[in-house]
C-alpha cells in the first residue's frame, strides 16, 4: 500500500492529516479505553468547568468529559445528551479515514477531501448543543418544564 | 530568506514568526506572515478550561492547514479566522 503525500511538487492536506490520523489511532483508543475504565474515576474532577461553577451555567464544552467517558463505555446515547460534539469528532474522523481510504485506493481518484467542511460542522454542533442547553436550564429557571 | 521559506519559517512558532519578520522576505510572504500571526494570536484563547480545549484541537488543524499552503506556495485562506488582516 503506497501513502502518497507529495505529487507534482504539490503536498496533500488530506494525505497529511490523514498520516496524523493513522499515528493517532493507537494512542487516542488506549488513552479512550484507559479513561473509560479506571481514568474517569482517578482524574476525572481535574476538568471540572470553572466557568459553570461561578456562573452557573454551562460552557459549550460542558459535558465533554463525560461524554468522553460514555463513549467509551459503550453508551453512545448517553454520551449524545451530553455532548454531541464528542461523538460528532468520532464519526467525522472515522468517515475521513474512510473516505481517504476509499478515494486513494477504490475510485483511485486524486480529488481531495476538503478538511474544513468538517470544522464548519464540528463548530455548529457545538453551538447548537449550547443553545439547546441553555434553553433547557433557562426553562427550568423560570419554571416551564 | 527567499519568500516561500519565510512563508514557511512564520508558521513555526512565535520565534520563527520573530524570524520571519527579522530577517525574512516580509513583502513576499506577507499573506502568510499575516495568517500565521493571526493563528498564533488566537491559539492563545487555548488556555481557558474546556472549551479552549476544543478551540485548541480548532487551531492545531487550521495550523496545519495554514503550514501545507505555505509549503505549496498557495494563498489559501484557513476557515473561519482566514479573513481577518493584521498585517497589510
């Protein structure tokens, strides 16, 4: 199996990241299954949000740890209600290998995979899950729900 | 310096940014002399708890995005933060 990083004097985004992605494989589901079963329990208070225990109110990144933690565990619906950005990353870094994989050496076409739209995604998830959050906790204060 | 190395040396680093305004082809590479500014700038926003975290992983990938252009000698704006212009 030939990585082709380089052709015509010209570097591929996609072939770069996707090097990255194959050297993180490893590591990032040890470090995953690691966290899950022993590490969430050991440094788990390490990550607890500042910003949510002086205002009271979440972050955008709240809930990511534990979401992290239920991935891992196996819980994939769980961990959506807690942060669906966690799971998001998962299942773009998952497609974007598969894509590459797909394109380089299925199709055999030289068309890149353009990262970014990935970003784009990654960033309205994100604020999507804050404002439903804050929804949430607004309605509870002014007892709705 | 010619202008794709100085392009190539203000990505690395705040001393290598230093180096490339110092002693670098500013004029030729200001494009990416600017962009790597620019993300050096808010890779600082990474230190906040949690959600600079995410910002973080954010940067790291416009970093390598903002490098491989300098490396292909392309103009190619990163997402998001591309458009803003520190340098002229």
């Amino acid at each position: 199996m030939k990585l082709c990083i380089k052709e015509q004097e010209h570097y591929r985004t996609d072939a770069i990241f996707f090097l990255i992605g194959l050297v993180l494989f490893f590591p990032l589901f040890a470090f995953g299954l690691w966290f899950g079963h022993t590490g969430y329990n050991r440094i788990g208070q390490m990550f607890a949000c500042g910003f949510q225990r002086v205002t009271g109110f979440p972050c955008p990144g709240c809930g990511g740890t534990r979401a992290f933690y239920y991935l891992f565990r196996g819980e994939f619906f769980k961990s959506f209600l807690y942060h669906p950005a966690v799971l998001y990353g998962m299942g773009a870094y998952l497609e974007f290998m598969a894509l590459y994989l797909y394109r380089n050496y299925i199709r055999k076409t030289n068309r890149e995979i353009q990262i970014q739209y990935y970003l784009y995604g990654a960033l309205f998830v994100i604020v999507l899950q804050w404002v439903v959050k804050l929804a949430f906790i607004v309605a509870r204060l002014i007892h709705i729900l | 310096m010619d202008a794709k190395t100085t392009g190539i040396v203000a990505y690395l680093t705040w001393i290598g940014f230093i180096i490339a305004i110092c002693a670098g082809d500013k004029d030729g590479a200001i494009f990416h002399v600017n962009q790597a500014l620019v993300i050096m700038l808010f890779s600082l926003l990474a230190v906040i708890p949690c959600v600079g975290w995410i910002w973080g992983i954010f940067m790291l990938v416009c970093w390598i995005m903002g490098l491989v252009a300098a490396i292909n000698q392309e103009e190619k704006e990163v997402p998001l933060i591309g458009k803003i212009r520190i340098l002229k």
